[in-house]
C-alpha cells in the first residue's frame, strides 16, 4: 500500500498512484502533513493588529474572515529601502515544522505552507488601487519589491527543503468570476518570472510546487505551468467549465478540488455533488494520475451543508479507490 507521500508524489508527476489522494475531513481523512514557519525570533510587533511584513489590520470580531489590511506600510514607494521585511531564513522559525516532520510516522505528504504570495502581499504592503497600477505606473519600483518577495520565498522553500517537506503551498486569487484580474501580458511581464525562479529553485531541492489560485484563471494557467506550477488547487471549476479545463490542461497539471464550492455544493442535490465529485475524478484523473481531492475547510463561511460535505467525501473515496484511472 502507498504512502500518503508516494500517493501524492505520483498524482502530481503523472506516475500512477493506487488510488485518488485526499484531503478531507474526519473520518475519511488526509495523505497531508500541512506544516509552516513559526515567528520570527526576537521580533516582537507593536501591537496586536500588525504583521511581519508591517501590515495593519483591521480583524473580524466574529473570526468568520481573515480581516482586511487598512495600514499599508509601503504605499509610498520610497520607504522601501528603509523598511523591515521579515526574515525566514533563521532556522528557528522552523523548529515546530521539523518536529511535526519528524512524527510523520505515517508517510504523510508533507506540505509547506511558504510566503510566496505575489498579488496579495503587494495589495497588503501597497493598497489595492496601487498594487493594480503599478504593471503600468511604477514597473521598476514593482519589479524591485517582486524580487523582494521572491527571494524570501526562496529563503522559506530551502529551509523547509532542509527539513524534510516534500512540496510547498502558496495562494494568489488570480481570477473574477468570468475573466483573470490582470492581462496575460501583464502577468507574463511582471509575475511569472517571479513564480519561475521561486518554483525553480524549489524543483532543484526535489519539491513539488502547489500554488491555490481561485477564479477564472484560464488565460493565466499556461503561464504559471510554464513557471512551474505542478499542482493547481482550485475551490471553483463550473466558472470556467470542468470539461474545458480537462481538455486544455489535463495531463500538464495536476487539479487539487473540492466539488465547485459556489455552485454544486451550494445549489446542487446530494446526488448532483457525488455526480460532479466522479465527473472530477474522470476528467482530471484519467492521466496516470492528475488529480487530488480536497474539501473546504470553511464550510460555514460558504453554506456547506453536513449532508452534502459527506456525500462529497463518500464519492472521493469509493469512487477514487475504484474508478480513478478512466480517461477522458
């Protein structure tokens, strides 16, 4: 029987796991050690609202969302130089990381959780209007701050190499609903080289690549598998057509979902959602692999119902266990 490390490995490198890989909730469980860096050593913030990175953030009493950043400490270009960026080479801040690592008895695929978060970072570190205008106002300065980004991302990927993670995880929403936030040429010109050298140096170390991108990211997706996206976690599907994605990207990148979070799972019977979770498993898995099956960990956020959620899990199982190499 294969580990959850060898199931995973061969899902996203086309080479043929014994079953569907998972992640789902209890009692049908995970192939997934998710691990991540703890704070940095010695730096203590200001105050309760401000990050690593100088971000001010305004919280959800409730915790039901993440917050939104209301103070973005570089929206003034110039105070780059001076500013404090946080530091993930100290090898401290992988302590707890490592010892989870160590008590993977099980041969879970381990899985990092690295900042490399392009699009979300430079709207926390420069404003929302700034982060979108600056591919055509400010292109040095943006690169500059990119390259910023990147390198840390690299000082996180070779410490979590160090320790033994199998793949690292970051997340850029790319996509409205109906088209990508920001041209092809654009994020050809600015972002990709950017993914390309972080997912670049982590494929030298060994490590799969798995970036979470929600939205219509059709137009972006060739793209980011030439900068080396091996495994596309992806919350929504329907938007852009599961038979579409099959067709243009099946057998190049390996899909990583749950069954549509905005629309089956929502508006769908329970028998719609075992139907789109055998629909994913056929379009996507057919390809020796190229598929891995994911839940929302939010499903009050989103209206998940318990029914539904277990009947998801269901289908990922015994039809993953069963069916997972029909091709398309």
């Amino acid at each position: 029987m294969m580990s959850g490390r060898e199931l995973v490995q061969r899902a996203a490198t086309f080479n043929g796991p014994e079953r569907i890989p998972r992640n789902l909730p209890e009692p049908w469980g995970t192939d997934f050690l998710l691990v991540g860096a703890g704070p940095e050593p010695g730096w203590t913030p200001p105050d309760a609202n401000t990050d690593e990175w100088g971000c001010g953030w305004e919280r959800d009493p409730e915790g039901r969302t993440m917050g939104q950043v209301k103070v973005h400490p570089l929206r003034d270009y110039g105070a780059m130089a001076r500013h404090r960026f946080p530091d993930y080479r100290a090898r401290e801040r992988y302590d707890g990381a490592a010892q989870a690592i160590a008590a993977n008895a099980d041969g879970k695929f381990v899985l990092a959780h690295a900042p490399l978060s392009l699009i979300h970072r430079l709207e926390y570190m420069r404003g929302h209007v700034e982060a979108w205008t600056d591919p055509y106002e400010r292109p040095a300065e943006l690169g500059e701050l990119l390259d910023r980004f990147a390198d840390i991302a690299i000082d996180a990927v070779e410490r979590f190499a160090e320790i033994g993670a199998d793949g690292f995880i970051s997340a850029d929403d790319w996509g409205l609903q109906d088209r990508p936030m920001i041209s092809p040429a654009a994020f050809r010109k600015h972002f990709q080289p950017r993914y390309a050298r972080v997912y670049g140096r982590a494929r030298e170390l060994g490590m799969v690549c798995f970036l979470h991108s929600c939205g219509h990211i059709v137009d972006l997706l060739d793209d980011l598998i030439d900068a080396g996206v091996q495994v596309i976690q992806m919350d929504q599907q329907e938007n852009m057509g599961v038979d579409l994605l099959a067709r243009r990207f099946g057998g190049r990148v390996c899909f990583w979902c749950p069954v549509d979070i905005q629309q089956t799972m929502v508006r769908g019977t329970v028998e719609d959602v075992r139907r789109y979770a055998r629909l994913l498993i056929d379009r996507f898995g057919g390809y020796n692999g190229g598929f891995i099956a994911q839940w929302y960990a939010s499903p009050q956020a989103v209206q998940h119902d318990p029914e539904k959620i277990a009947a998801m899990s269901e289908e990922f199982v015994r039809y993953g266990e069963t069916r997972w190499r029909i091709a398309t």
